[in-house]
C-alpha cells in the first residue's frame, strides 16, 4: 500500500476517534485519496460532530435534501489542505464521514452565460451496427458551452457523432467548451467513449473539467469485475488524462451541489454510500445525481441496478426525487430500479438501449412496466436506437 494511503488511514482513524468519542470503527479505502467510515446516529449526533468539526476547521458549505444533512470542512494537516465531509441519513441511521485529501470541488464550474436563449438536451445514439452500447447525453448550455454525461463505448464511430453534436450547438470558428464531463461509472460501455473522443478530439476541444468517481481497487469487487475497474483505473482514466491535459480532475461526493452554466447538477448517491456492502459491482458504482435547469428537473441514476442501492435511494429521498424526465436505469435491463421509480414519476422518460436488445429485455420487471406505461400513453417515452434526440428545455 503506497505511503500516502497508510498516512490518510491514520488520519482519517485519528479523526473519527476524536470526533465521535467511540471505538475504532472499520475505515474504507474510497479511492484517489479519500477515506469514510461510517458511524451510528441521526441529526443530534449529526450536531455534534458538526460543532466538532467547526471547532477545527472552517465551514464550506451545509445543505440538506428530503431531511438528510450534509457539511464540507476545510483544514490543514501537515502543511497539506483536506477537507472532510459528514452526511446524516435518518433514514438509516447513519453517520458517513469521508476524509479526502486535496482542495474541494469548486461550486460553479466553467464560465457559460448565465442567460442564453434555450437549453437543449440530446441522447445521443450509440452505433447499433457496430454492437456498440452505453450512455451519452448531452447538454448544450448555450454560446458552444456543454455538460456531457459519459459517451458511449468505443466500437464505431460514436465519437464522431458526439463530435458533430457539439459542433451544431457551437458558434462558427470556435472551439466546444465541454465545462464540465460526467463519467457515471467504469465500464466500457460509458468510460471508453470519452477516450476515443479525447484522442481524436481533444486537440480541438476546450475540457475544462472531468467529474468521476470510481472505487479504489482496494475494497471488495465482484470477480467479474475486476478487469474493469482494472483497466478504467490502468488505461482509460490515464489515456483521458494525456489527451485533455488542460482538464482539471474533480471526485463528487454525495450531497454536493455545483452549476454548470444555467444547470444546477446535486448529487444524490455515489460508490461511498454503499460500504460496508460488498463486494461491489460497478453499476451499483454509478454516481446519481439530479439536475435542475430552466425549472425543470433531470434525474439520471446512470446504471444502478441492485437491490440494497435501489432501496437507499428511495429511503433516503422518497418525493425528492420527482422529476420532469428520467434516464432509464441500466438501459432497462435486470434493474431494481422499481424501488425508486414511482417516487421520480416522470412524464418523459429517456432510454438509452440498442433497437437489437428490444426484444430480449422484455422479460425485466422494469421493462415490462415501461412497455405497459408506453402502450397506455402514460409517459412520453424517447428511445435513441436508430438516431439522436434533442429536446428543448
């Protein structure tokens, strides 16, 4: 283990040990810096150690969501600037407290215009021909400015076809300002686009900023997925950094909120929630977040597909999570996505998925209740598997 992980270790053990006056609890290795434990109570204990941590450092920002809390401190150790973060979920119980190493995320990122004639939102469609697969959405914020959600794998020419998306809503002579680039989890299907579009594209892309957050290799993985966190870790996260050198590298946690242009992006869930559950699967991995702009409200749970995930997300948020559109969980395959799905209720549902996987999805409890939603008309269904679609906002 590299020397920085045992320090952060130490650390963070001193840190909990001081705060919350209990045992010694279990520390998790969360990956690129940052350590969480969790720890029992509700909003007193929550007070508590909010009191504790302002004693020693200095107070970021605290929100609260549907009843949970959350606070971001800044301190210095060592000469080196940390900051932790404490989130209080009621309905569990819980107490998460992360220790991450490094400056915080900023609360704005990138520069769009505040005020800019419309917001469009565009599925992008993955090259069905090629057996390619995955996610891609783009958000075009207005004067070329863009916040863009994965990108697909990297079989055929997905990435030429992003390319072209952002040149449309680009004005003539200038460059795309990707202000900030979401990647949900690492898998191929959504980490592997991006890196072919950096290769080719990056040169003539402004990237102001990646926003990931994977595990570490550390924590208990299913087997199965060992070779992709292996190879997001080894090979497509350092190819995207060669590629977009000039992109600063930001790790969300939940219960940070930040705006891109006129969109407001808060995330609802990420890996860190989920310990000491394991071993993990990578979709359960994927960070959710809900995102707020022009008065409407975009929830995008990425892949998230088991059950305990599924079941935090809707205990901890409930109504919260109602929403004007909504990103299919897991393409609608084997998803417990129903445990959230009658809280977010939306009229438009955007579903990422293959025309070649229409048939043999049917038989998913959660595909079964969007065909039925779709034969009834009950929801406005968009369904990218032939051409890209763009909607205004």
């Amino acid at each position: 283990m590299q020397r920085n992980a045992i320090n952060g270790y130490r650390r963070l053990l001193a840190t909990v040990r001081q705060l919350s006056r209990l045992r010694e609890r279990p520390v998790y290795d969360c990956g690129d810096g940052v350590f969480a434990t969790v720890l029992p109570g509700g909003p007193t204990e929550y007070g508590q150690l909010r009191q504790e941590l302002l004693a020693g450092g200095e107070l970021l920002w605290e929100r609260s969501a549907a009843g949970n809390l959350f606070c971001c401190f800044s301190s210095w150790q060592d000469g080196k600037e940390v900051y932790t973060v404490l989130g209080c979920f009621p309905s569990e119980h819980s107490l998460r407290v992360l220790y991450c190493q490094g400056g915080p995320m900023p609360e704005r990122l990138g520069d769009a215009p505040t005020e800019s004639a419309g917001v469009t939102l565009t599925q992008v469609c993955p090259d069905d021909t090629a057996a390619n697969f995955g996610m891609c959405y783009v958000f075009s914020l207005g004067q070329g400015h863009f916040l863009i959600y994965d990108g697909n794998g990297d079989a055929g020419n997905d990435h030429d076809r992003l390319w072209q998306c952002l040149c449309r809503d680009t004005p003539p002579g200038e460059r795309p300002v990707v202000d900030a680039w979401i990647l949900t989890h690492p898998h191929w299907d959504h980490v592997s686009g991006p890196v072919q579009f950096a290769k080719k594209y990056g040169g003539m892309t402004d990237v102001r900023c990646l926003l990931y957050n994977f595990p570490s290799l550390s924590v208990p993985i299913q087997y199965r997925e060992i070779g992709s966190l292996a190879t997001a870790r080894g090979l497509w996260l350092n190819e995207l950094h060669t590629h977009l050198p000039q992109a600063a590298v930001y790790k969300p946690h939940t219960g940070q909120r930040f705006t891109v242009g006129t969109a407001s992006v808060e995330i609802l869930y990420t890996h860190e929630d989920l310990y000491p559950h394991g071993p993990l699967a990578m979709n359960d991995c994927s960070m959710v977040t809900l995102v707020t702009v022009r008065g409407k409200k975009l929830f995008f749970p990425a892949d998230l597909s088991c059950g305990k995930a599924c079941r935090m997300l809707a205990g901890r948020y409930g109504d919260y999570l109602k929403s004007d559109w909504y990103q299919a969980a897991h393409h609608g395959w084997d998803t417990e996505a129903l445990a959230f799905y009658p809280f977010v209720n939306a009229p438009d549902v955007l579903w990422p998925l293959r025309k070649r996987d229409w048939e043999r999805i049917q038989s998913f409890p959660a595909t079964q209740v969007m065909v039925q939603e779709m034969t009834a008309q009950k929801r406005r269904f968009h369904i990218a598997w032939e051409d890209d679609i763009s909607v205004e906002l």
